[in-house]
C-alpha cells in the first residue's frame, strides 16, 4: 500500500508571486504514476509579504528624502538582499521578521498534518533563503524537544510557547517524520 507524503515548498530571496511552487508542483505530479498522486498533498510557504513592507518603506523614505535614483538594482539589493537581512533572530518579537516567517512555516504544517496519518513523511523544496529558513526552523524544533523545561523558558516566551505546544503535537508537527 502507498504511503501518503507531504511535500512543502519553501522560496528564496526576491519572490514576489504567490504561486511560485505552481510549476514545479505540476511537473512533480506529471512525474509520479496516476494511481500515486492522491498520496502527495502539497503546501507553499509564502513568507515575503512578511518583510517586503520593511525593504519598499525604506526604499519610499530613502527616494523622498535624498535624489536617489530607483533602478532594478537597488531594489535587488534592497528588497532581495533585504530579505536576508531581516530573517535575523532577536530577543525581540517586533524587531525581527524572524519569528514572523516561522509562523508562517508553523502554520503552514499545521494545514499539511493530516490526522488520517501522524506519522505522514515530510519533504521540503527549498531554494537560497528558503533552505536556510527550513534549516533553522527544524533546528529550533529539534533544540527545543531535546530541552528540559525549565531552560525552555529562559529561550524566551515565543520558545515556551511552542515547546508547549510540541508537547501534544504529532510526530509529523515534531518533524520527526522529516524526512528531506
């Protein structure tokens, strides 16, 4: 019997389409035999909107307050560029789209874990930002599973919250099942 696999797809830096992962959904499933692809559920993670209102601000305030000439590059390097700069984890909620993107990675797993099957594998494709914000997510997953808690509170009220959460949560929301 085939095993049911969730695919989440994670993007880079400078993504302004919504449904960057339609085509390479399509493709996968064109690839896979007809009598598997029931088994795949997939998920896009969309997290630019969460720092692109910070880069275009400073952009709008940098044109307004000096002769600065807009050009394809500057908002490359502000708005793609930017988004790294922002994805910086602080001790501070609001200084950060750190945590903003996480919870978008969290939810996104919450809508994919399907309760038909906890133990459901779990694939990401990722690309240049995206692999590193996939990496640090399972990383503070895995840190905070293996924490006592009474050190998960001195992590921070955000860390508290999901190691709580953690705690009830399926193998699959633990990404014990992640499996690439």
């Amino acid at each position: 019997m085939p095993r049911p696999v969730a695919v989440a797809f994670v993007h880079g830096i400078n993504a302004t389409d919504l449904n960057f992962s339609i085509s390479m959904r399509e493709r996968l499933t064109r690839a896979l035999p007809r009598k598997l692809r029931p088994f795949v559920k997939y998920k896009s993670i969309f997290w630019a909107d969460i720092v692109r209102g910070r880069s275009q601000a400073y952009l709008h305030q940098a044109r307004a307050s000096t002769v600065m000439a807009d050009s394809a590059y500057r908002r490359l390097v502000v708005e793609g560029l930017g988004d790294a700069a922002a994805y910086q984890k602080t001790r501070k909620r609001d200084n950060s789209a750190y945590f903003g993107i996480q919870d978008r990675v969290t939810q996104a797993l919450d809508d994919i874990d399907a309760g038909d099957d906890p133990n459901r594998p779990l694939v990401v494709i990722a690309h240049s930002l995206g692999c590193h914000i996939t990496s640090s997510y399972a990383w503070d997953i895995n840190r905070l599973k293996q924490m006592p808690l009474e050190d998960v509170v001195k992590w921070g009220e955000e860390s508290d919250r999901l190691a709580s959460r953690l705690q009830s949560a399926s193998p699959f929301r633990r990404l014990d099942t992640f499996a690439g």
